[in-house]
C-alpha cells in the first residue's frame, strides 16, 4: 500500500494505493475527519454497483457510517443536469447536511457527477473519490469536475478537491480490456508531458499492465497520480502550468463530441489526439522520432493511433472551436518538444490543425 | 460615490456606491482587469430590461465590450435548474471563453442566477453584480450564489465572489414600494446583528429611505454593505461567524417554501423570522424590550410582522427541517442577545421553536 499526498495548502489531500482497500474505508473515512453523525450519499452506476456497492456500503455500515446510495446508468451520459438534478433529490431525500460526504464508486464519469454534486449541493460537501478503473487515476486526481451540456463537453463544473482517494487495485481486475487500454492512454500521458523514463516504463511493460499484474499496476497508478500530483500541486486553478495535462485533450474532445459520447472511449480518443500532438510538435521542429515512439508506446499498449475516415473533419475543426483552451478565438495547444517534455504553445493557425486531422486519418508516417 | 473593499486576501473586490454609475460600467469593469477580447453575458430580468439592460449595453460597448444578453422571467421562479441550464447554452452559443465575464443586472435573484452560472460555466468566470435592488446590497456582498430546488431554497450553489460590485443608486428609484421596505429588512438586520447605532439610525430615518431620498440610501447601502463585507471577509465559507448574517432566515426561508415562492418577499419573510428570533431571545434571557423594539423598527419600515394564520406551523417545522443550518438534526439559530448583537445557539429543542412559531401568528406581544 502506498500514500502519496496532493499538496495544496490545506486542501492538500492523500491518495492511497493497494490491495483490500474497500473493506478498510470506514477507518480511513474517519482519518480524514468525517463523521458517523450526518448520513454520506455513495454515487455509483450500473456497472459498478453489482460488483462492489455491497462491499463498500457494509464495510462502511459496519464502522458507524449511515449511507445512503444512488446508481446512475453506465456512461457518458450519467454525466448529465437531468442526472445531476436526480443526485440532488437524492441527497435532499437522504437528509445529507453540510456535514456529508458524496463518495464517487466508479469510473471517470461517476467521479466527475459525484465531484460535481458534492461542489455544489448546499455549496459543497465532503468529497471522497473510490476509482474502480485505471482511467480514474487521472480524473481523481485534480479536483475538476463537471458534467456536460448537449453543446459540449465537460463545459458545467467547478475545482472541488477531494479529502481521500481511496484506489482499490483489486477492483480493476473486473476491467473489460478495451477500458485497460484505454486506462493506460492517461497513465502514459503522464510518462509523456512529465517523465521519459516513465514513459518508457510504461511501454516496456505494456504486456504486465494489460495482464492487470497487480504490482505492475500499482507501481505505474502511484507513478502516473504523482505526475499529475505534481502539476496539479504547482497550479491548482488551471492557469498555465496545469494546462499540459491536455495533451491530446483538444482533438481527443472534439472525436468524443462529433462521433457521440460512446463510440469512443476517452483513452482511446485521446490516444489519435496524442498522435495529433505529436505530428504537430514535429511541424514545429521536434525530431521525428517523437511522433513514431509516441504511435509505438501507445500501439503496445493496444490504443488505436488512427482518426477512421468516416469522421468529418470539418465537424472536428468546428467542435473544437467549443473546447475550453480557445481564448479569445486563439487556437492554443499543448505541444510535445520531446517524450516526457511539452510546452503551451498559443496561437497555431487552424490551417496547420486542420492537416494535421486530415493526416490522422491516414495513419502513422 | 464611496468604494468599500470586501476583504478577502487574492479574491478582494471593491463595492462602489453612487448615481450615475451604470453609465461609467465599461471604465469600471476595465479597472478589474476584465478585458474586451472575449464576449461577457449580462443577465438579467423582464422587470429590468425594459429599464436598464439598453443603458448598461451601450455604455459597456461603448468601451469595446462585446455583449450578449440573456432576459429570464422576473421572480424567484428563475432561480430553477432549468433556466439555469438555458444560461449555459446562452453562454455556449455566445462563445464565452474563461475569460468571460458573467454580469448579473437586478435584484437577489438575477444575482443568484447569474453567480452560478459564472462560478460553474467552464468551471469559473469572472462574475459582477449591478444590482438595481435594495435587497440585492445584502445578496451581492458575500460570494453566495445558487439556485433552487423543488425541494428547498439555495439548495444548488457555490462560493463565488464576484470581482466588482456596481451599485448605482439611480435605479433604485423605480422600485415598487413592497420591494422597498423589503429590501430595508437585510438592511435594518445589519443593524441588529452588529451595530446598535445604525440599527436606531434606519428607525430614525425610515421616512427617507422608504422615500428613496438619495443620501439617505447611500449612506444605509454602504453601511449595510460594509457590516456583511467585514462578517464575511472575518468568515467567507461559512463555518461560525459568518451564520449571524442569517438573523430570521430559518423561520423566513420556511415562510417562503411552505407559502410558495412569491407570496412573501424573501425580505418580509425574514422580517417576521427576525420578530420570531427575537421572541427567542427573549425566552433565552435577554430583555424583553428587545422584542418591542425590534417590531417597532420592522414597522416603521413598513414590514410585516405577524404571521398569517393560515400558514400551518406543522409544515413550517417540516420546512426548517431541510434548513442548511442544521446540522446533525440539532436545531441551530441565530439569537439575538439585545439590539446590535447576537449569538449562533445550538442544540435549541423543537418544542421551543413550535411555541415561537404559534406565538407569530398572534402577533406582537
């Protein structure tokens, strides 16, 4: 079991890694100051809940914790007002107070709904983060959450860190192995923008990783939460800094917007967006190389490097023009000058990223 | 003109108070750092529009600013998620980056509205307050901001301070008389929770105020203004202090659920909530002259402060029940010890508070 911290003052916070951790929760609930008096909401989805709710909400029970729970439908498209405002029935209903904790048990999304109804109900609550996928070690790390509106994505939300992750690793043996490797897509970002020889680790045992070996997993969900750790520590509001953890984010949210929130896993999206980077750094002076080790790291990892062609790339370029990184009608992005080294770079012409979509469709160099 | 700063280290912001203000906006926005490269949303109401929106519009434009608007019903009943929503896609469709601001022109509930939707529109935008009430100098100095719930007011929101604060006591001219003496309610309370002398000076100069003699408002707005300014930058989540700024709102916010948004204004609400604290007070230990005063400054602002019999006390009770400010199932109120100084009492028992809530209805002892 491992404990990294995420310093930020006193919103700092501990992530803790390893085997059994479920069944331990109610002790570590009550390390970080939350208390059996008010009743805590755990959010969940359909997936998750079969698997692990039980576990969870017992062990908790049975340390004094009254719980009450919600299960929203699988998918991106829990992440939704209409479900939100489901949450914030539920949490009234349940008599949550200011006191109460909302415990995200799940993926990504339920992290990012749970995030935002704990930011917002009674203008905010505890938070506690239980990731049950390998994606998660990036989206519970960082303190944003959000749900998105029909136009775009991710575009309702706030900075509201958690007091606990709390990871599991045992459960990510029940992953399905398209969610492992799209998992993994995040995990090696973070060997990209931050630390080539994590990068290369993460290449270099590729096959332990997508054989959900627990040592393996646990060594690169601690590498790639410290990397985001980091950065998130050093820029807590996104000013600057922060934004390289974007890195295939721009191109990767407008495939996930235009093909419909589903036909694409995040990971695998922003997998060809990280392609995309790469080609750009490259045209902006980079060695080539980057671009065929950044295909080859993330082909080993089973992530799919190639935009399909029945993609429109007019429809790209124009749901881009929604992503959050345009200021001021600038086309901004987070640019590789190197593996494990990125820069902000503002100001690239839409021409230049309108060939480098075309090119994705075409395939590595 | 007077400025007062709301201290509050790096999220300082300045409240200035004076006449013709609404016409120098585009100077004032630019002292704040807001720029014009990015469009900013001003939102406001059908009651305001007609006045105010075209004079606000231009003179910002005048300056560079590009503006889009968004108009939403007058009344509580659009402080709802659904409208809400309809902000952020006016929002989205209007092209607001993170360098947007989000201006909120009106009364409490424009600027609750539109406080949310700049706190959790890309997670955060600028946000200012114009307001054009007398209620609005409480509800704009502070950083709450929310929406409602079918199930309890406020339940939906965030702390989000605004970065300026335009007060122009011009348009509080065509104010209805009811939304006067409504509006002087928060501003009598600033006086009875902190401050004696002003408490007697707006008994003293009721008829001025109730006349909007403009002197009289600017001095009754700044000193208003500057007691919540130094509650809140004493305690700006929250946590102790900061709640004796919800004199009267337990039993005031459970009027206006139980009686349906709309007929009580949230002032008259209070303003009978504030005679029920003092009742309080009273059975608690203090002089009973704390009472007869308090009704006898209510009353000379032209509040109510009886309740109507046919509010049942058992919903009332059921309604406080959901009140953010209990905690644990104790009942927790704001007491009033004399004029000019109160004290947050825990733990306070049902039956007491069932007992206060019947006497309202008879009346002034």
């Amino acid at each position: 079991m491992g404990t990294l911290t995420v310093d930020l003052g006193e919103r700092s916070y501990p992530i803790i890694i390893g085997r059994g951790l479920l069944s331990q929760a109610g002790s570590h609930l009550k390390k970080c100051g939350i208390r059996t008096g008010s009743p805590h909401l755990i959010i969940t989805d359909s997936n998750t809940a079969p698997l692990y709710l039980e576990k969870l909400q017992s062990a908790l029970e049975s340390e004094g914790f009254q719980i009450v729970t919600a299960i929203v439908p699988a998918g991106e498209q829990s992440k939704s007002l209409a479900v939100y405002e489901e949450m914030m029935t539920r949490a009234i209903t349940g008599g949550l107070d200011r006191k109460s904790a909302v415990i995200a048990l799940g993926g990504g999304v339920v992290g990012d709904l749970a995030g935002f109804v704990s930011a917002t109900y009674m203008r905010g609550t505890y938070f506690v983060q239980v990731p049950t996928t390998i994606l998660a070690h990036d989206s519970s790390v960082g303190g944003k959450v959000a749900v998105n509106h029909p136009l775009a994505k991710n575009m309702i939300g706030a900075f509201h860190q958690p007091v606990l992750v709390l990871y599991d690793v045992d459960t990510l043996q029940t992953l399905p192995d398209r969610e492992v490797s799209a998992g993994l897509s995040e995990m090696v970002k973070h060997g990209l923008i931050w630390d080539e020889s994590f990068a290369h680790w993460c290449r270099d045992h590729a096959a332990e990783l997508l054989a959900l070996q627990p040592e393996a997993l646990e060594y690169g969900l601690e590498k790639g939460c410290a990397v985001k750790a980091e950065v998130v520590s050093r820029d807590e509001r996104e000013n600057d800094l922060r934004a390289i953890l974007n890195l295939g984010h721009t191109i990767g949210h407008a495939i996930e917007a235009i093909a419909g929130y589903g036909e694409f896993l995040h990971g695998e999206a922003i997998a060809i967006g990280m392609v995309g980077s790469a080609k750009l750094g490259v045209r902006l002076g980079a060695d080539p190389s980057l671009e065929t080790e950044t295909v080859s790291m993330l082909k080993a990892l089973r992530l799919p490097t190639v935009l399909p062609g029945h993609l429109s790339t007019d429809d790209i370029m124009s749901a881009m023009s929604h992503d959050k990184k345009f200021t001021e009608g600038q086309m901004n992005f987070v640019v590789p000058k190197a593996i494990g080294s990125v820069e902000f770079v503002r100001g690239i012409s839409s021409d230049m990223v309108r060939d480098i979509v075309d090119e994705l469709k075409k395939g590595e160099a």
